[in-house]
C-alpha cells in the first residue's frame, strides 16, 4: 500500500498533531481492569465503531505533511482515533512530559502491531534522555516510517471489495479497541524496569482482537454449512475474509478443516464478548448468507438459534438483516464487487412479504395509528412517492417506535437504515384500513 501522505514518517506527524489538539476525554483509572473496559467501549460507541462507521477525527487535527487522499482518509482517521484513546490513556501518567508523548503514543502502536523489532525500536529511541541531533532525527524516522508502513498493512487497500463491509467494520473496531488496551499497559509499565509492559498481557490483548476474527470466520463456515451444501461462492467469501485478515497458511489451514466439522451457533456465541462483537458477527453473517444468491432455511434456522444463544430479543435478527441492506442500499459499489444485487433483491422482496403479514395480521391497530396520528400517513405517502428529510425520516421513526408497542414486528422501522422500508410499507398497507383522505391521494 502506497504512503497516505508525502511524507515517510506521516505517523510521526501525525502523532505530534494529536498531542498538539485538544484533548479527548481523560480515560478511567488504569488500575480498575472493568473500569477502563467500560470508557473504552463507551468511546468506541461514541465514536461510531460500534455502527460501523467511524466520526471524523481528523476535524480539529491537522494532517501534516500533505494534503490527505481520498483513500487515505479511512487510515488516517482510524489511526487519529486509535492514537486519541492511546494518547488519554498515556496522560494518565505523562501529564508532565509532552515533549515524549509523540514517541510514546507510537511505541504503544508498535505494542499493538505486534512486531518486536518495531517494538526493540521503540524502547531504544525511549531510553535516550533527550535524543537529538541529525542521526538520533534519522533514526526516529526511520523507525517511524516502518511502523506506518505496519499500520498501513493493517488497513484494506483502496478497490478492495470488502471495504466498507461488515467484516471490514469488524477489523477495524478491534484495531482500535487492541491499541487502546495496549496502550493502558504501556502506561502503567512507566516507571518500572525497563518501562515495557508484560509481554503476556500484550499477548493476551493480541488473543482477544484475533478472537474475535477467527470466531467470525468459523461462523460463517458454520452458516455455510448448514444446509449441507458448501458452494464455490460462499467458499470465495470465507476465502477473501481470512485474506483481509491476513491469516497466515497455518491458520487457513486450520479453518479450512472446520468445513468438515463445522462449529455450532451455541460453541460460536460462547466465546463472543460484547453486543458489539455479536452484531459485526450478526451482520456478516447476512452476507454469507446471501452470497450464493439465496437464502436457505436451514441457514434462517441457524443464526436463529446463534440469537437465542446470544440471548438476544427475536427482533434482534430483523434489526441486523435490515442493517445489512440498508448497507448494502449506501454502496451500490460492495453489491458489484461481490455479485450481491440479485440476493439483495431477493432480500427485500422477502423483507416485502414479512411486511405485509405483519401489517395485515395487525391491521386494526395500525389503521388506529395512522388515524390519531394524521402526520404519519402522510409522511407514508411521501416516502412512496420521495426521500423524506431528516426530520420527517426522525418524525416517522418516532411515532413508528409508539406503533411498534402494539406491532413488534414493525420495530425494524425505527432500527438504523430502517427508512430505507418505508416504500415497502406504504406499498403493502391496505387501503381499507386507511382514512379516506390518505386513499384518496
């Protein structure tokens, strides 16, 4: 992957900008294990990972260097992100000494990447006192250029078709998350001998973000498995998501032997920590699902009971299935790249048909809804017709959230990406139940 910027050491300039804007919200106290667990997923949620989709936290950052791309913009963004969580967590303990913070924030990087050269690098540049002067700037770069080219390794090239992708989304949650649990070991190893921190906690920290890749992935051979039939595409996929997390040949090797003895939906959920891991997992597996172009109700029944044992509320799979296409409906690209348009319809056209059976089966208290509340017909008849604005799309979720008291399944209306339904619910109202102004337009 080419530079995202200019300059080789962009990772060093960067993590000077960081230091130099304003600070982020100081994290929890280091020594409280759940403490610090609970800010750091409190930040990921806030900034977006959980979702899927990342705020722009290069807004009040200035990019050294050069001009940021287009396609270098999602590592940027998610390096300023992982360096703000890192650098909250290093001022819990380096409140004096600013100066040094640059290199800490990329020593506690070259802890997440994982790498012990970058990481020997690292803490000999640390230990110098002050270092200056031509040769010790050069070797600050040079160790600075080599750790951006590893985080840049970490991230999807520009054109690759999982971008943007659940799994995709899943990748860079953990990247994020792992740099900020290092980062809380690097703090607290300050000021002990040799100033690293236990190589078995980084480790371990290490095991949980890979976890998480290689649970999503045995899910999917699970899924694909289900209906006792493995085809070419879905084995694309699988094949493509164990490449974009860089699984080395070991690894494949040992996934791929799950096709004959595939893990179930209840070994699968007992090793997934968090709703935010169980809706990336959720979620990617709609895609598995999809790809072969259908929909089998062997593989329904399977993520069925992966809900149950992630004891999650039934209307849990709806919200995700939603999700994904309102995913997939945002970048019309991932449909090409990966052949999905044709099972994207289908998607919909299923979704249509659960649509109306909920509608007509609770048809009483829907039309009493839409007569109270005169508005919500009327932005229905909008959204078949045209886009709503953001208000209306905001009015419409809210009273369809007051509706969903009465008709559970309509709940999916209100989940993220839910306006995209709106037609599809206008479309299958039946006209006897409305009021008869709403009929007559």
């Amino acid at each position: 992957m080419s530079r995202p910027t200019g300059s080789r050491a962009w990772l060093l300039h960067l993590a000077r900008d960081v230091v130099a804007a304003p600070a982020v919200a100081p994290a929890a106290p280091l020594a409280d294990d759940a403490a610090y667990e609970r800010w750091l997923t409190a930040q990921l949620t806030a900034r977006g990972f959980d979702a899927g989709l990342p705020t722009d936290a290069l807004h009040g950052v200035r990019p050294a260097a050069d001009a940021v791309t287009f396609d270098a913009f999602a590592l940027l963004n998610g390096a300023t992100h992982a360096m703000q969580l890192a650098l909250a967590a290093l001022r819990a303990t380096d409140d004096d000494d600013d100066d040094r913070l640059p290199l800490r924030l990329l020593t506690a990087l070259a802890h997440a990447e994982g790498d012990g050269r970058l990481v020997d690098a690292a803490h000999a540049l640390l230990d110098h006192a002050e270092p200056a002067g031509r040769a010790a700037r050069r070797q600050t770069t040079a160790f600075a250029s080599a750790l951006g080219e590893a985080v840049a390794a970490e991230a999807l090239p520009a054109g690759h078709p999982l971008l943007g992708h659940p799994f995709h989304q899943l990748l860079r949650y953990t990247w994020v998350q792992r740099v900020g649990r290092v980062a809380r070991l690097v703090a607290l190893a300050r000021g002990q001998l040799g100033g690293r921190p236990e190589p078995s906690a980084v480790m371990a920290t290490h095991g949980r973000a890979d976890s998480a890749r290689h649970l999503t992935v045995s899910a999917c051979i699970g899924l694909a498995c289900a209906d006792g039939i493995v085809d070419a595409e879905e084995r694309k996929l699988i094949q493509a998501l164990m490449n974009a997390a860089r699984f080395d040949a070991g690894t494949q090797a040992m996934h791929a032997a799950e096709f004959d003895d595939p893990p179930g939906p209840e070994a699968i959920a007992a090793r997934v920590e968090g709703p935010a891991l169980r809706a990336f997992v959720l979620r990617t597996l709609f895609l598995a699902a999809l790809v072969n172009g259908r929909f089998h109700e062997a593989e329904r029944a399977w993520l069925e009971r992966l809900g149950r044992a992630f004891d999650l509320p039934p209307d849990v799979l709806d919200r995700c299935e939603v999700e994904a296409l309102a995913a997939y409906e945002r970048d019309t690209g991932l449909l090409e790249k990966l052949s999905l348009r044709a099972a994207v319809g289908r998607m919909r056209a299923d979704l249509a048909q659960r649509i109306e059976r909920a509608v007509r089966k609770n048809a009483h208290a829907v039309a009493a809804e839409i007569r109270e509340t005169s508005e919500l017909g009327q932005l229905l008849l909008k959204a078949g017709r045209e886009p709503l604005s953001p208000a209306e799309r905001a009015q419409v979720k809210a009273q369809l959230t007051d509706l969903a008291k009465a008709v559970p399944a309509l709940a999916i209306f209100a989940v993220p990406g839910g306006s995209i339904l709106l037609p599809l619910l206008i479309r299958h109202l039946p006209f006897d139940i409305l009021p008869s102004n709403f009929r007559d337009e």
